[in-house]
C-alpha cells in the first residue's frame, strides 16, 4: 500500500513538471523570455498547467481503471470504449471548471459571480489535452487486457494438459488397475457374461479418456454415456452399497470433458461406502443445469489425486461468464455445473 502511494506521488510530481513545462513552451508565446520566466506570474501559470494535466491524466487514470474492472475490452470493446470516453470528457470539462474557480477565487481574488462567469483556458485546448490522454489510457487498457487474455489462454493450455494427464493417469493408474482387476477375477468364475460386459465397459471409459483430451467440450450424452460405464464398473466393485440416481432430460448442450464424472469419482473417493453407510449419488440434468449431489460420510484419511472441483471451477471460468455452485450440509455434499450452449456463451478463442 505504502509503495502504490509512493508510486503514484512520483508520478503526480512527473506528469506535474512535464505538463507545465509543455504549456508554457508549447501554448504560451514568450513565457520563456527572461524577464517573465522569474515572475509571479509565471509560477501561477505553470502551477494552473501541472494542476491541471495531473488531474486530467490521474482522474482518467482512475476512470479507466474502474471501468476496466466492470466492462472487460474483450468481451464489449464498443460498450467500453463509448462509457470510458463519455465519463472521461465530463470529468476533465469538471475538473477544468472545478480547477478555474479555485484559481480565480483563491490566487486571483475574484467575486464568485465573476469567477463563475470566466474561463481561464479554452476549451479547445481542454479537448486537444483529453484525445491525447484518451488515446494513451485507452491503448494501455487494451493492450494490457490483450496481454492478459493471451496469458490465460497459455494458462488454460498448461491446466488443461495437466488435467488431462492426470485424468488420464488417474484411470491407468496401478490403484485403479488393481481395483478393477480383482473385480474381474471374481467376475470370470462368478457370471462370465457379466465379466465380459465388464471388459467392454473398461475398454470405453478408456477409449473416452483418450478421445476427449483434445476437446474443450462435449455432447452431454457423450458425457453421460461415459459415466455411466464408470459408474457400472464402480457397482461392481461396491455392489449396493454404491446407489446411484440418473435424471437426464438428455438437452442438447455442453460440458467440458470428465466434468460430470470427476464430481461422482470424488463423491467415491471422500466418502465411507460400506453395507452399514451406503453411498447414495444422485445426477440430475435439465435443459441448463447439472447438478450432482451426494449423500455424506466422509473418509477420515481421503484419497484424493488433487483434481477435482479446482480443476472443474479453472476450466468453467475460462469457458464462461457462469458459476458453479457449491452447497455442503452436515449429510450432504451437492455441486451444480451450468451446462452450455455451444454457440452463445462458450467464449471464442
């Protein structure tokens, strides 16, 4: 805090000097003859310049900067470019105003009839000092916005690389393997179609895993069709202890890919499952919302892979304007995703 003080007194002090110099160089004639450059004169029109090109640049500084936090330039460049050019006019037509009459009234004396009444710089000059300070804020704010937007899409490459890789190795991964195996085993003496069933099952969250990994987003159905051989290979294993409730209105919309499956593969992992406290999931899809909610005893030492819900919110705000919501009670553990629409609130990229 104390250094963005320094900071900005530095540069009040700066824009102070250079702005007063250029007036009295560029729109005085004779300011610099020797006999005026001492005066009093001189210093009351040198302070009025550097006061003025301080508030000028420093107000519309400010100005950018708030609307820049309200109205992105890459989502509405129009719309941000016409409110910060409107704000940034009426304020610097104030602020020359609000400058004026405290001159006139503190440095020159004046009645406030008589203050009120005068203008002691052109508005001519007014506007030619705004579309130069304009034209600065305005290319800063797009350029460091274009910067950023470049940054987060290498951003969102690097988690997406790394969320892939971990997915990936998530389901290959010795744990899983050994899980799914020992199942199988039982399944080959036990019910030998079941087993092959099984195969087939494993065989497709496989394929689906690889397929995906180069998609930002998904079919729903492709989604759901992939998780629920997840979930039938998981029921083998858990039997029904592990129940699950599918509600899906089958919309035509979006989710990023292993969303929907990570939300129930974390429900798995962070909660007892035994015959004395089954674990009971539920997915619910309608035409903009999926919402999976479990209910809820968690392990006292969690198996967890660190992708999950962080993962899920990274990629959901790179995606979209909206949200997923969180609610958690003392039995129940609920994430809602919003479901996409493929043409009007996916960003382009």
């Amino acid at each position: 805090m104390k250094r963005l003080i320094v900071k900005h007194v530095v540069e009040a002090i700066l824009i102070f000097i250079f702005g007063g110099c250029m007036n009295m160089v560029v729109f005085c004639t004779g300011c610099l003859d020797e006999p005026y450059l001492f005066s009093k004169t001189f210093f009351i029109n040198l302070s009025y310049s550097g006061i003025s090109w301080v508030a000028y640049w420093k107000g519309s500084e400010f100005i950018v900067n708030f609307w820049d936090e309200r109205i992105p330039w890459l989502k509405k460049p129009l719309k941000r470019f016409v409110t910060s050019l409107i704000s940034i006019v009426v304020y610097v037509f104030i602020a020359v105003w609000g400058i004026d009459l405290f001159f006139d009234l503190v440095i020159f004396k004046e009645t406030l009839s008589k203050a009120l009444e005068s203008s002691s710089a052109p508005f001519s000059i007014t506007l030619l000092i705004t579309l130069g300070i304009n034209v600065f804020m305005h290319g800063r704010g797009f350029l460091i916005a274009w910067r950023q937007a470049a940054i987060d899409v290498e951003k969102l490459k690097t988690e997406q690389i790394s969320s892939q890789y971990n997915s990936l190795k998530n389901q290959v991964n010795p744990h899983f393997l050994f899980n799914s195996l020992n199942a199988l085993s039982s399944l080959v003496y036990d019910n030998q179609d079941k087993a092959v069933e099984f195969i087939r099952k494993l065989s497709q969250v496989y394929r689906y895993v690889l397929e995906s990994m180069d998609e930002e987003i998904v079919p729903i159905g492709k989604e759901m069709d992939f998780v629920q051989n997840f979930i039938f290979l998981q029921k083998i294993r858990f039997g029904d202890n592990l129940l699950v409730n599918v509600i899906n209105n089958e919309p035509n919309r979006y989710v990023p890919p292993l969303a929907i499956q990570l939300l129930v593969e974390n429900a798995i992992k962070h909660n007892v499952i035994s015959e004395k406290d089954p674990l009971s999931i539920k997915i619910e899809i309608n035409d903009s919302l999926c919402i999976v909610s479990n209910s809820l005893k968690e392990k006292k030492v969690k198996d967890s892979t660190g992708i999950g819900l962080a993962n899920i919110k990274s990629r959901y705000h790179y995606l979209t304007d909206k949200e997923i919501n969180i609610e958690k009670t003392e039995d129940s553990f609920q994430v809602t995703i919003p479901l996409l629409n493929l043409k009007n609130e996916v960003h382009n990229n």
